[in-house]
C-alpha cells in the first residue's frame, strides 16, 4: 500500500540524510493512492446499498469515521492532561 511506503520514508527521512525528497515523493503517491480508495470505495458503497436506503449508509460511514478522529483526540488528551513534558506524547 502506499501507506506503508510513506511510512518508511517518513522514518528514514527523520533518521538519516539524504532521503527529504523520498519523503515528499512518497506524500505524492500517498495521495494519490488514497484518492484512487476513497473513490472505489464510495463506489462500493452506492453498489452494495439499495436506491432507498443510500443516504443512511453515507450517514453511518461518515459518523463511524468521525467518531473515529472524535475518540483519538480524547485519547491524546487523556494521554496529555497530568504529563509534566510540555511535548505531546508519544503513544
């Protein structure tokens, strides 16, 4: 997959010299991966659901996927809140 390509060179690029331009180019292809799956998979989505009920599938998607960015920020709040470093953590 392309993620796993952006992250390695996102590793190797904070590790080592020389591979800043790996970086970028993995973000490009990173993206472009990503609009090729977001665009197969709403197609999936409006193939699979019946004419009546499409509108309640995009609802629950787009609920699920924003719950799940909602839930990570507690998270790393949570993670955050008595820590003494003024960085944010690690996990």
């Amino acid at each position: 997959t392309t993620y796993a390509g952006y992250a390695m060179a996102a590793y190797l690029a904070g590790h080592a010299q020389g591979y800043s331009m790996l970086y970028i180019l993995a973000g490009g292809l990173l993206g472009i991966g990503a609009g090729c799956f977001w665009t197969a998979q709403g197609a999936i989505m409006m193939a699979y659901a019946p004419a009546h009920k499409r509108g309640w599938y995009i609802s629950v998607f787009w609920m699920l996927f924003n719950l799940g960015g909602c839930i990570g920020g507690i998270l790393q709040f949570l993670l955050n809140f008595s820590g003494e470093s003024q960085g944010a953590s690690g996990a």
